[in-house]
C-alpha cells in the first residue's frame, strides 16, 4: 500500500533550514549586525588580553634594539648574523651585570634615602609658598608627591634589586630574542594568515616599521646614555648628592620623551636644593645644560633619520597609556603611536595608488 502523495507547492524550498533568511535585506542586515558583534567580541577581547599584547609589543621593542645593534655592528664586523647578535646579547648581560653590581653596593643605598628627601624638600616648597600668600591644598600636594614617589619606586626598586616586575621583563627578553634571532619566520608566518592579495602590502608595512622602530630605538638609547653620563660627570663635580642614582634615573627617563626629563628635572633639582641653595641653582643650570643640548643638537640629528611625532600627540598617547598600563604602558606609548603613524601613511599611500590607477582607467575609458 502506497502512502499518499503531498500536494507539492513550487515556492517552498525544502532544503532551507527554519533559520534560513531569503529576504536579501534583512540577509544583509543580519550580516552587518554579525560584523558588529565581532568588532565588539574582538574588543572585549584586546582589553581582557591587554596586558599580554603589551608584553608581546614590548618583546617586539626589545627585539627591534637588539636587530638594530646587530646591523650596526654588521657595518665593521664581517662575521655571520648570530655571531653578531650574540656580541650585542653579551654586551646588553654585561651592563646589566655591571649595573646590579653597582647598584647592590651604592645605589641601593641612596635609592632608600631618596624618598625622603623628597618628601622633605617639598615640605620646605609648600612653607615656602605659603609664606608668599599662595593658596595651596596641602592635601592634594602631597598626594600628587606622594604618587611622584612611587612611580620613582618603580624604578629605583629595579635598579636597587627588587624584582617586581622581574617576570614581566624576562618575557619581554625572551620573546625579543626568539623574534630577533629569526624575525621573517614570524613575519612570514603572519602574513600566511592573510588573503593573498594582502601579503604584499603587509611585508611592506611591517618592513617600513621594523626599519622606524630600529632608528626611533638607536635615537632613545643615544640620547638615554648622553643624559646619564653627562648628568653623572656635572653633578659628581660639584659633590652633589646621589649623583650616580640621579645620573641612572635620568638616562633611564630619557626614554620616555616629555615627561621623563621633566621627572628627572624636578628630583634633580630637590637633591640639589638639600645641599643648600648654591648647590639647587647648580643642578637647575646642568639640567637646562642637558635638555637644551639634547634638545637642539641630540634631538634634531636623530629625527632628520627617525618619525617625526606631534609633541602634544605624545603627550595624549602618554596620558593613555599610563593610566591604562603604568610605568611599561608610559615607556610604550611613543614607540605603539610611531607604528599607527607609519601603518596610516601607509595605507595612505595604498589608496593614493589606487585613486591614481581609477583615474587612468577612466581616463583611458570611452
């Protein structure tokens, strides 16, 4: 016994699953409202793994100094890539060998000491201004010094051998090792993950960036080691206090453009003003001597051969990335803003080739 046919209607497609859209305007909004998902879940996600972009970020800085060494060294020394990156490996364990044994033996010392000394010359400022009818909240000024004071913890606790943020910078060194021993592996590697027509364009953006990053990195640390062993030569002629510290610390703040020589400036005046006003005017008259020389010699020569970055941009990507990551988000934030601004001139670039190729093809149409 034969089962009964169906009647068949012609305009229903069996095949379509119950969540099947065959409106095309409702199938492109959903569509739109899938690509607006993602961008919010990828953003959620960037944020929660925020922290582990920025040490991967920081390993790709470490790495690009490390590249730029080895290539420079390259220009002398005729010898394999390794045994060229191994000199500078060495090299870079060697100061850090060095500056722990130093610190463990004197900088230490003074790095205990500096707080309060801060704490006491600003006590000194705020009687002072008092005296001359200011209104200051005296609340509110100690706080701000007492944040200044921990932020120059930060740093001295590292030089003086706590390792607080030991495990953040051994992944920092490793990672930047294993991408400057091989960086088109990784970079290769990337770009195999992208659509075809698309490798191209990221080779070259990532070329043109680890070239910026390579100069930008050269610039920071000749700048970071006039400022410290200037700063050290001036300070330990006239006997001021804590030179060698306050030498460190500025070198290591000279990294961060703007704000670090501020920093610098204004512990280096407070240690100075502890020996008496004589020794205060002397360390106000070395810092501009530093500033002014790293400022309008230093600078300039680097730049003509690095990005050129808006002052007041810095500033902002600076304010940003301190408040969201700290002392490393601040130390990252100029190198992250010189990459953004060479990947939009280059896609600047991209679609000035392509306005170029539609005009000649419009203008050799019919």
């Amino acid at each position: 016994m034969t089962e009964p046919e169906l009647d068949h209607d012609p305009e229903f497609d069996d095949r379509a699953s119950p969540t099947s859209i065959t409106s095309p305007e409702l199938r492109f909004e959903a569509k739109r409202a899938m690509v607006w998902v993602a961008v919010v879940g990828l953003t959620l996600l960037a944020v929660y793994i925020s922290q582990a972009l920025l040490v991967i970020f920081g390993a790709m800085v470490f790495a690009s100094m490390l590249d730029g060494g080895e290539r420079l060294l390259g220009r002398v020394l005729p010898m394999g890539r390794l045994w060229r990156l191994g000199i500078v490996l060495l090299g870079a364990v060697g100061f850090l060998v060095w500056l722990g044994y130093f610190a463990g033996s004197q900088i230490s010392r003074e790095a205990a000491q500096l707080p309060e000394i801060i704490e006491a010359q600003s006590t000194r400022v705020l009687a002072w201004l008092d005296a001359q009818g200011f209104a200051i909240d005296v609340g509110n000024v100690q706080s701000m010094a007492g944040q200044l004071v921990t932020g120059v913890g930060t740093v001295t606790r590292a030089i003086g051998g706590l390792f607080g943020a030991l495990t953040t910078l051994f992944l920092i060194a490793i990672i930047g090792i294993y991408v400057a021993l091989e960086p088109r592996l990784y970079e290769r590697g990337v770009a195999w993950m992208l659509p075809r027509e698309q490798r191209e364009d990221f080779c070259e953006t990532a070329s043109r960036m680890a070239f910026t990053m390579r100069r930008l990195m050269a610039g920071r640390l000749v700048g970071m080691v006039f400022e410290g062993v200037f700063t050290y030569f001036m300070l330990a002629v006239y006997g001021v206090p804590m030179a060698a510290l306050l030498a460190i610390l500025t070198g290591l703040l000279a990294f961060i453009p703007n704000v670090g020589a501020l920093i610098a400036g204004i512990l280096m005046v407070l240690v100075g003003f502890s020996g008496g006003v004589d020794m205060g005017l002397y360390t106000i008259l070395v810092y501009f001597l530093v500033q002014t020389f790293d400022g309008y010699v230093v600078i300039p020569l680097i730049a003509k051969k690095t990005v050129d970055l808006a002052p007041a941009l810095v500033l902002a990507a600076q304010l940003i990335m301190g408040v969201l990551f700290g002392v490393i988000g601040l130390f990252l934030a100029d190198p992250l803003l010189a990459m953004i601004k060479v990947a939009l001139e280059r896609r600047a670039e991209h679609n000035e080739e392509e306005e170029e190729l539609q005009a000649a093809a419009e203008a050799d149409g019919p």
